[in-house]
C-alpha cells in the first residue's frame, strides 16, 4: 500500500468516526468512504452495474432479451433491440441500471455538485468499452440557464468534467445550448410527449468546435433516449461525425 493509499484510509476512518454519514439506499450501514458516497459498499455490490459481458443493445445499450443474446453469441455487436433504429446518436451506454447506489448518485448529484471517484471511474470504465473508444471530445447536455440559475450547478457538467479528467478528453460545455424551457417535471410523460418536449430544444453555437468531432454526450439518466437524440441531431447537423451517449444510468 502506498502513502497516497495509507492516507486515504485513515482519512476515511477518521470521517467515518467523528462524521459518520447513513447509506442513502439502506439508511442503515454507515458510507465507508468518501470514494463511494452516497452508498455503502454493500448496496454498491448489490447495483447492477455493467460489465464488458453485459449483453446490450449496440446502439441504445438496453440489457438484451436472452434470445437476442442467444443469437448473437459472443459478438455482442450484433445485438440489436430494433426499438432505437430512429435515435440520432450513433451509441449510447450507461454505467447500469437506475436503481441503488446508482440512483442514489443520480439524486444526490441534484443536491450536492461533487463527483464521487467511485462514480468518476465507473463512468470512464464504461467510455473505454467500444465503440467509445473513437470519441474526441466530451459534451454535457445543456441546462436551460434559467434551470441552472435555480439549481446552481449542472449535473451533466459535473459528470462531464470528471469524466473528461480522467479520459484525457478536451471538455467542450459550450458549444451546445438549450434553446427552450421544457417542462421541469416530465415524469409522467410516455415517450412520444417526451420527444415532443425536446423537439428543436437545443442547438450548437459553437459548430466549428464539432465540425468532424467524435462527440461523447454525457447526462445522468437514460430514460427514453429522447433528450439525448435531440442533442445528437442538433450536434450532427452542425457536422459533428458520431455522437456517443454516456449516462450514469439507464431506466
């Protein structure tokens, strides 16, 4: 162990001892380290995350159904769910599902703007499976500024940046904008009102930034994949060459 290691562990004891902070998916362990706030280590292992076994849809990145997975055996490339043939990204991955620790994050992430490395390294993970491998440069999906003004912060810049670190990406939070103010609670939307909430919402400002660019978008949450593709068809018109998605997790 190193001195950097040795370190972090007695900083973790001693915040854990004097300011102990309760897991918020079991509420009863104490958060262990700072390095996996806001969840113990326990409701971590119990999040599905992702791996590189994962079978996936290799455009949206849904988990695929067991016959799609059957078919294309070890090629997981081949797997395609047929329900993402008209989204404008070229690919989309999420660190897994949205469900516990994961969607802890995702929450306290509207609270508190930190990144916890735990989350950082999932994240750059995930970007280094293909077809991410090509990307060029790191894109948060834009708040309106009037949403950003009341909350403070963008989560998706947040996400963005650390990511950006840790991949050796240029961080571009300036070229795409959010040109309307959907609705703030779209919760109870199906998908197509969802679509239609973020119709020509965005558009780049900046294109000779993306002109010919691998665009690696980042947000917190796939849900629908609609958010996501109207910032990739505004990001493709201006020239960029492939959008990837990246979200911390998928509904």
């Amino acid at each position: 162990m190193n001195l950097t290691s040795r370190l972090d562990t007695l900083y973790d004891a001693a915040l854990a001892l004097l300011y102990p902070r309760a897991c918020a998916v079991c509420g009863t362990a104490s958060v262990e380290a700072r390095a996996d706030s806001p969840a113990c280590g326990a409701c971590w292992a119990a999040t599905r995350v992702f791996t590189e076994v994962d079978a996936l849809c290799s455009k949206c990145g849904a988990p695929a159904r067991r016959a799609a997975a059957s078919a294309a055996g070890e090629d997981h490339m081949q797997i395609r769910c047929r329900r993402c043939e008209g989204e404008e990204f070229t690919a989309a991955r999420a660190c897994g599902i949205y469900e516990g620790a994961l969607r802890a994050s995702v929450l306290n992430l509207k609270r508190e703007p930190h990144v916890a490395s735990r989350l950082a390294r999932l994240m750059h993970e995930t970007c280094l499976r293909a077809p991410f491998g090509a990307a060029t440069r790191v894109v948060p999906v834009p708040l309106h500024p009037e949403r950003e003004q009341e909350r403070g912060f963008n989560q998706a810049v947040l996400l963005a940046g650390a990511l950006a670190a840790r991949a050796g990406l240029a961080l571009d939070y300036w070229s795409l904008a959010r040109a309307t103010h959907t609705e703030q609670h779209r919760a109870g939307m199906d998908a197509r009102a969802r679509r239609e909430s973020v119709e020509d919402a965005f558009r780049v400002t900046r294109p000779r930034l993306v002109e010919g660019e691998s665009i690696l978008l980042v947000d917190d949450v796939f849900t629908t994949g609609a958010t996501v593709s109207a910032c990739a068809s505004a990001l493709r018109a201006a020239g960029a060459r492939e959008v990837f998605v990246l979200t911390v997790a998928r509904v």
